[in-house]
C-alpha cells in the first residue's frame, strides 16, 4: 500500500543526504520524495511517498523519526489529504492537432505555458491519477518530454476520530 | 561566515588587534579542547595527520591522557572499549583522508553494539572541499550509516556547541558514535567565546520514564504467566539497570538469559540464570525460549544470532519489550507490549508491581535441561581444550577480570566458559563481529580501569589484525593480558566449512608467527603453552607478570562449538547436544 510520510526537517545541509542514506540503507522503497522551504526559515518540509505493508511503513516512520535533523513525521494514511503532484510536459501539436490538444488541456483544467512551431509545454497538477491520466491522453500525439514532482500532500481541516500518526520530536 | 566576531585565521590578528578583542577571541582548535575538558574528558585517543596539527598542537598541554594506537582502527576499538568499561564517551581524534577512513570499522563495531564515542576528524581546508584535494575523503558520507548522527563544522561560531551536542547526542537515548568533521580552516579561524552556547536540536528527544499503564499490562502478564522468560540485552547494561534486573527477577521469581552483549548484566552464579542464549548458546536457554509462555525482552533487539528462525521464535509466548529505541520495537518480531523508555527507570517501577510465584513445574523443566545439556566438552583429552583453558582462566582469576575478546570460536567459549558476575565485564564485537577488536578492547578498558585485570581471550586470526598495538599497551605500561586460543585456524570458518562444506578447508588456514617471540619483540612478555599439564602454570605466570602478556595456547585443532543452532533452524534444532549430553 502506498503510504504519503510528511516529515519536518532542520533546514540545514546534510538533511536530505541523512534521510535518503537512511532509506538506503534499510531497503526501504521511495517512491517519491520532494523536499522544500516552510513558513518557518529554520524547517523543511520532506513528503515522501513510500511502497510496503503496514508493518514497513511502521519502521519507515520510526526510523526517519530517529535521524536526528528530523523533528516530526506524520503517516497520513487512512487520513482524508489533498494530494497534488506538478508535471510539466511537451507535447507534440503540429497546427492541424493543435485545436485537439488544446481541448484536452482544457478539460484537464491544465495550462499552455509555452508554445512552440511543433510543441506545447503544458502544467497540470493534480491528484496523482490525474497526471497519469493526462500523460495517457497525450500518447497518441508523442510526448517530447516530462518533468514531474513528487506529491506534497496535506491533511484535510475536518472533524475525525482518526487522527494521522505523528512522531513529534519537539 | 556569519558573524563578524569570526575572521580567518590569517586577518584574525589584525583585525582583532584593531577591535581590542585579542583576549577574547579563541581558535576552533582551542575550542574543541576547551569543550573536550567541558565535557568531562580526561582520556582520548587519536593519531596524528596535517590537518589535525592545529588540534594537537593545543593538546600539548592540555590536561588529557592522551594515548597514540598504532592504527586509527585501533584507536577507534580503545575509544570504544573505553566507553564500554566506564560508561563514559569515549574520545577518539584522526587526520582527514586516511585516518578517517581508518576509523571506519571501528565506528561500525561502536554503532552495531549502541556505544557512546565522539569522533573528531580533520578536513581539507572548506574551500578545497570537493576538488579531490590531498588527502581528501568525504567522511560524513562514508560514516553516514554507521553513525547515529555526523555533520561536519563549516564555521567556527557552530564549533564548541555541534562538539557539545555530539556528547549529548553519543551518550543519550539509545547510544552511538558521534562524527564531527572539522576542515583545518576551522581549527585556526578564531572566534569570540563568551559563555557556553545553547544547544540546538529540535528533531532529537530521549523518552526515558515508559508508560504507566504499560508497565503495569506488564507487571500483571508477568504476575499470571506459568512459564516466563526474562531475555536481557546489551540495553541493561549501557542503563546501568542491572540492580534493578536482579529486583524484578528475584521478586516475581524468572530464569534469565542473556545476550552475548547482556553477559554480566545478570550473576551467572545465581540460581535463575540460564546463561546465554542463541546460535551457540545454552541449549536450556533455547529450549526454555522456545517453550515459554512470556518472554520479557528488556534492552535487547531480537538479533538473528539470538532468534534463529523467526518464524518459529518463541512460538507460545506473549512478547513484551522493554527498550530505548523505539524503532527496535516490532522490528524483527511483533511485540505485544512495547514499553519505550529507559530500563533502569521502567524496570524499578515494575519491581514495585510484581509479586512471586513459585512456579516449581517451569524451574524443574529448567532444571532438567540444565543437567542433561551443559556447556562441556571432552575433559579426558590429553589435547588443550580451549574450553580447559577459559575454565582454568575463569578459576585462576576467580572470574573477576575484564574480559574481551576476539571473534569467532574464541569468543563463544569466552562467552559459554567464563562466568561473568557484574555488568562491564565482558567486552565484545556482537553486532558487527569485529575480528581484531580483542586487544585494543583491551587496552582501552585497562585505560579506563586501571586496577582491574584485563584479560583479552582471542583468536590468533583475530589477533593477527591488530597485534601491533601490543606495542601501545607496553609503551602506555598498560598490563592487559592476552590468551590467543591458537587453533592455527579461522576456527569459526573451519567449523562451518567442515559442517556446511564437506571439510573443504579453502584458505581458512594462514600460517602463523611465534607469538610468544612477537610479544618479546614488542616488548611483553611472551609465553607459549603446548601441554595440558602447563596451563595452569602458564596462566599463574602471566598473571604473575606486572607487564603485558602474551600467552600462546596452542589448542586442540579441529574442536568445534557446541551446541549450535544452523543458520535459518529454529532455536530449538539445535546440533551438536548428543556431544553436550555425552560429555555432561
Ligand atoms: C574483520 C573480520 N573479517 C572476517 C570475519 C569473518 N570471520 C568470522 S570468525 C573468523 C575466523 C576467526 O579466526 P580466529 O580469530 O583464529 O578465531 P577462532 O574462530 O579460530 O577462535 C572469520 C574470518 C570477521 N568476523 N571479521
Ligand atoms: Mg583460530
């Protein structure tokens, strides 16, 4: 089962270096990490989607709340998250398929940001599935290339037994 | 850099001249001594390098013992041991590139058995970092998995407080060695020190009290269990817990056993001892694992050597675990209660709930096994046994030395023949089996316990790795002992290659030299015993000896350890106890 970890880091260098080790080392599989600045200078944020059963993911947690720049970690799974991945892809639109693939960015509610004589640059974010499905969608007329973030992901402000499991170092 | 109170080393002058600073401003050399001695050093270890000049140079009279290995790797052990013998960090120093590499496995061994050491190495100047320069390694990437925590120091405003949280750091929680890289640079910027610098480590918290309620399930499975089985780790021992191991036991009445790593935590000569258990262990050990119904794991981490198969670990029992790190817990085998803290404290709030029980039919099995499946071997041989030999060590020393040890069979009949009586008594490489850890394990403890008799029980493959540093106990006057259970081979190689490998003895065979003569040329005594009849000599005359010793036992070839639990085989299939049973 895919579990998103968010965990909370000193903003110093060596961080992502102990955290990445950490998952090496220990044969944990990442399947995506992305890592940037917080409202505090002092802290980042890592969201770190990982693959395993429940019993991985436990150790998963309890070692990244063990690398010491790490302050707090939190398993959002079972937890109701927005989850939103970036991608920017170039796809091929000679002028003739050009009005297609734009009415495709539009129902993916998605946005031209560069034009080019055979290629669009689209940005779409999203639900991960919504990404997948975007790519697939642009199959048929050649895909130039892609850049993807990971998932950052937050939990949603409502009322809940179930709370996220949180190790908080502080 | 970030502040202006902090210049380099070549403007500090000037430019503090021109601020009237002088008397205020410190070099980060000075500052690592200065923290050093805050901290309570009085003992360190470390080999000189280019980059650590500035650093030694500012140990020249500074008030710490200081000792030179012959080798970082060696070095690295002495701090190790140090710490294993006094509870306190252990200390130990090395130049960039080289040396720092060279204290890779020692800081492996450190980590894998949970041992508070601060390493300091010196870096290439900062901004040479990453040009390849002379002598340039990227230790923090290297010791990275094999350090609980490093970082290396890029102003020498950070110095004094990163140097005090690396001790905070190496000797709480669940210990560990502690790296700090310091680039040359660092060590000659100067800057302003006034008062002591606040620590700064948000994401790093100790939980030491364990939960009220979970000691109390615990108590009350303890009170109703039939058959338990209390099974100690190296964790009672670094908690200083081992008075309060003896409270529980002896109140609710359980058979303990041990870790290698946990030997000493328990007196072996009191009734309720199983001894150790695992892949050689007690075969009563085993069996009384394998049959319980509540096995109490406090401060140990369900090691493969310790559960064989996991699957068919402990099959009947509930499992509570008592530890430190909560990542131990449910690691290797799901706990049914997890009680995360410190042992000393969790184990003195227990004492207070359990209540005794008899529980006469589980000690009578305990019982039984113990008379049928003791340690033994063949005392009638008219070759030296290595077992005769710990025996004979054990009773002419009235089992009250230090012991460490080398690895392989050497440390298993440590481990099954001595009789350990207090915590700190036996000094090994568990986790990481370290060949070669023996004799600077040695000089290290007798460092740290100058009084005490350090007896180092090797193996001659393992003392093979490290013997020059004889040559540091003997410059040192340091009178360790050291009893090499000469079998002429990787014994423990051997025996798997004789059991697993059709006798096909590949390159488990190395000659080796007079080691009684290496001794004398090293400046110990040197002492070679090929009789039975002369071991008991041999062991007096060493004892007698005020300086380093080294006797060469040259013992039966081929013996083997018993029993032993084949790799992947549950505790219980163990081989070898028709020999245990015939010999018992
Ligand atoms: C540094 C290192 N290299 C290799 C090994 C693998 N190993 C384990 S036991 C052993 C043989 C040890 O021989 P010796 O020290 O003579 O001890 P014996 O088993 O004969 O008592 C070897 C090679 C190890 N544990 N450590
Ligand atoms: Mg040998």
């Amino acid at each position: 089962m895919k579990h998103i970890i968010s965990a909370l880091v000193e903003n110093k260098p060596g961080v992502l270096a102990h955290v990445a080790g950490m998952f090496a080392a220990r044969a944990f599989n990442i399947d995506s990490l992305v890592v940037g600045r917080t409202e505090d200078p002092e802290l980042s944020r890592m969201t770190i989607v990982v693959i395993g059963d429940d019993r991985v993911v436990e150790q998963v947690r309890k070692q990244l709340a063990k690398v010491v720049p790490v302050v707090k970690v939190q398993d959002f799974a079972g937890q109701p998250v927005v989850a939103r991945d970036l991608m920017l892809i170039a796809v091929s639109a000679t002028p003739e398929k050009r009005p297609e693939v734009l009415s495709m960015v539009e129902m993916f509610k998605a946005k031209v940001v560069d034009i080019g004589q055979k290629l669009l640059m689209v940005e779409v974010s999203g639900p991960e599935r919504k990404i997948e499905a975007f790519i697939d969608a642009c199959r048929p007329y050649g895909i130039k290339s892609v850049a993807r973030t990971g998932t950052i992901a937050m939990p949603r402000q409502v009322k809940t037994d179930s709370r996220p499991l949180i190790t908080d170092n502080r | 850099m970030k502040s202006k109170s902090c210049s380099s080393a070549g403007s500090a002058d000037q430019s503090s001249i021109k601020a009237g600073l002088s008397t205020t401003l410190k070099a980060g050399a000075q500052i690592i001594v200065d923290t050093l001695i805050e901290q309570g050093v009085d003992t360190m270890f470390g080999y000189l390098g280019g980059v650590v000049l500035p650093l030694f140079d500012r140990l020249y009279d500074a008030p710490i013992n200081f000792i030179n290995p012959r080798h970082e790797q060696g070095g690295c052990h002495m701090a190790d041991a140090y710490a294993r013998a006094s509870g306190k960090v252990g200390v130990v120093v090395a130049t960039s590139g080289p040396g720092a590499c060279n204290l890779v496995t020692g800081l492996a061994t450190a980590m894998m058995d949970s041992v508070p050491v601060v390493a300091i190495t010196g870096q290439v100047r900062t901004e040479l970092i990453g040009n390849d320069a002379f002598q340039e390694a990227d230790i923090t990437g290297i010791t990275r998995p094999i350090t609980k925590y490093n970082c290396i120091v890029k102003d020498v405003e950070d110095l004094a407080r990163t140097v005090r949280e690396a001790f905070y750091i190496a000797s709480t929680g669940r210990p560990g060695p502690v790296l700090v890289d310091v680039p040359v640079d660092i060590e000659v910027a100067r800057c302003k020190t006034d008062g002591p610098v606040e620590m700064k480590l948000p994401g790093y918290r100790v939980r030491t009290k364990g939960n009220a309620r979970q000691i109390s399930m615990v108590a009350k499975e303890i009170n109703k269990a039939q058959q338990p089985v209390l099974y100690v780790g190296g964790g009672v021992i670094i908690a200083n817990a081992s008075e309060e191991l003896r409270a529980v036991a002896e109140k609710a009445h359980l058979p303990v056993t041990t870790t290698l790593l946990g030997l000493g935590s328990y007196d072996q000569s009191r009734p309720e001892s199983l001894d150790m258990l695992g892949m050689h262990g007690a075969a009563y050990a085993n069996y009384a694992v394998q049959e319980c119904d509540l096995l109490i794991a406090v401060g140990a981490r369900f090691d493969d050597r310790v559960t064989g198969k996991l699957k068919a670990f402990a099959p009947n029992a509930k499992i509570i675990h008592i530890d430190i790190d909560p990542s131990s817990i449910s690691k290797n085998v799901r706990v049914d209660i997890p009680v995360v803290g410190d042992a000393k404290i969790i184990l003195a709030a227990l004492v207070k709930e359990v209540e005794y029980h008899e529980r006469k039919r589980w000690f009578k099995k305990i019982a039984e096994w113990k008379n049928k499946f003791p340690f033994s071997y063949d005392r009638d041989s008219t070759t030296i046994k290595p077992q005769y030999v710990v025996e004979e060590i054990c009773r002419l020393t009235e089992g009250r030395a230090i012991i460490t040890t080398g690895v392989g069979q050497n440390q298993m009949w440590a481990a099954q023949f001595y009789r350990f009586s207090r915590p700190r008594q036996l000094i090994s490489s568990g986790g990481l089996g370290t060949m070669g850890y023996g004799l600077p394990a040695a000089i290290g403890a007798q460092v740290a316990k100058p009084e005490a008799l350090v007896i180092d029980i090797d193996g001659d493959h393992s003392f093979n790795m490290t013997m020059t540093e004889l040559r540091t106990a003997v410059e040192n006057k340091l009178p360790i002992k050291v009893c090499i259970l000469n079998n002429g081979y990787m014994g423990m190689v051997r025996q798997w290659q004789e059991l697993f490998y059709n006798k096909r003895y590949s390159k488990s065979y190395l000659s080796n030299p007079d080691y009684a003569a290496v001794a004398e040329a090293l400046g110990a005594v040197g002492i070679t015993v090929d009789k039975k009849g002369d071991v008991p000599k041999g062991i007096k005359k060493m004892l007698g000896v005020a300086r380093p010793c080294v006797v060469d036992f040259r013992i039966e070839r081929e013996e083997n350890v018993w029993p032993m639990v084949p790799a992947g085989k549950s505790l219980n299939e163990m081989d070898g106890l028709d020999i245990l049973e015939s010999m018992a």
